[in-house]
C-alpha cells in the first residue's frame, strides 16, 4: 500500500523558522503548525482511504430459517465483517429475516435492493428438500459465467463440524458464511489450496488451524475489490 506522509514534512519545514522568532510570533507560528499538521493529516488519511479502496462495500442480509439466537447471528457478522475488512471491503448488514417471525406482507416489504447478496441459513431437512451438497456446510448458487447472489448455510452440519473440531459453532459459522460470500463475488469455482477460500476441509485440517489466520489471497482480494467497484 502506498503510504502519504505529509505532516512529517511541514513540521521540518517550519523548524527553523520558529527557531528565531520571538515569544509573540512563536505562538502564533505553533498555532499554524498545527492547524497546517491538522489539515495535512486529516488529507492524507483520506488520500489513503481512497487509494486503498475502504470505501468498498458490499450489502448482505442473512435468512434465518434456524432461529439462532440474535446474539449468535450477530456475532457471526461481526467475525465475517472481520474477514472482509482486511481486504479493505466493509459489509453493510441488512436487517435478519426471520420467516417464522414474519407476516407474508413483512417478508415481501422486507426483500432488499437488488444489489444485496442472500445468505439464507437452513436447518437438515430444508437442505435434503432443496437437495444441497449432501457433504457441504455450505453452498453458493452460482453457475459458470453468472454470478449467483444466494448462498445457503446448512447449520446442522456447521454444528456437527464445530463439535468435532472442537471450535466455537459462531466461529466455523464466520468462515462458512465468510467464503460462500467469496463465491458469490469471484468467478466460479475459485479455490485456494489455504485460507478462507480453501476448497476441502477434514476434520483433521480444522483442529489444526486457527480462524484468526484465515484470509483471502491477494488475487482473490484484488478480484472482490474490482467487482465491487463496478457495482452501480
């Protein structure tokens, strides 16, 4: 990342003249220094926000068909904000659907703008009705060529891999919803052999790793980042 350091330059720069001046002029020198070094800093922190894209967002909202407890779900978001905000990418968290808690009118007022992506949270059965991957904790629908904007998260099976593993079922929930939302900005099948977009995961794989050390690659990261920018 390209770094702007311009306040170090106009404290040098005035150095030596406040060297010589007297009491009067030195205090109404200092007052400029520092509304100089204010101002310069406060530019340079935006210079750098802009260039290192932290203004790029992308918009999810989570469809609880589970009924996790809030706290869960929100710290969930919070460890998946995590995720994306190393790759300079914010997420903006639309209101959790709760189908069960809602009136069909709700549910429908409630659908999103079209460029929201949709995490939907299914429980065992739902997932053998819709037939997803029988051996995933979680799917993106996506197709070659076209970008998907759902990915499903089967819960049950979270759970049952988080106890084996001996994680937290919040943190392999984090990761889970951490990389089919990577699926639904990449190209299909986008893999790596390691980090958040690892294709296959054992057991074995899981209690040796470390959530905190999960990321995305730098390829991958560049990628969301320029489809994100895109996005209208």
């Amino acid at each position: 990342m390209k770094e702007i350091s311009v306040a170090p330059c106009v404290r040098l720069g005035l150095a030596s003249i406040l060297l010589a001046s007297t009491e009067a002029e030195d205090k109404m020198r200092r007052a400029v220094v520092w509304a100089v070094v204010l101002f310069a800093t406060k530019m340079s922190a935006a210079m750098t926000a802009a260039e290192s894209g932290a203004d790029l967002a992308v918009a999810v909202r989570i469809h609880d068909y589970v009924a996790i407890p809030p706290g869960t779900l929100v710290r969930a978001q919070f460890l998946v904000s995590e995720y994306y905000r190393t790759i300079q990418v914010e997420t903006k968290w639309r209101a959790i659907m709760r189908p069960s808690e809602q009136s069909g009118e709700a549910h429908k007022a409630l659908g999103g703008e079209v460029q929201d992506l949709t995490v939907i949270i299914v429980n065992q059965s739902m997932a053998r009705q819709m037939r997803l991957p029988a051996n995933a904790v979680g799917s993106a629908a996506s197709a070659p060529g076209a970008s998907g904007r759902i990915a499903y998260i089967m819960y049950d099976r979270v759970v049952a891999a988080a106890l084996g593993a001996g994680w937290e079922t919040v943190d392999l929930m984090s990761v889970v919803i951490a990389h089919e939302i990577g699926h639904l900005l990449l190209p299909w099948g986008s893999h790596t052999s390691a980090g958040l977009m690892r294709k296959h995961w054992r057991m074995g794989d899981l209690r040796r790793v470390d959530r905190r050390t999960l990321t995305f690659s730098d390829d991958h990261a560049e990628h969301i980042r320029r489809v994100l920018r895109i996005v209208p």
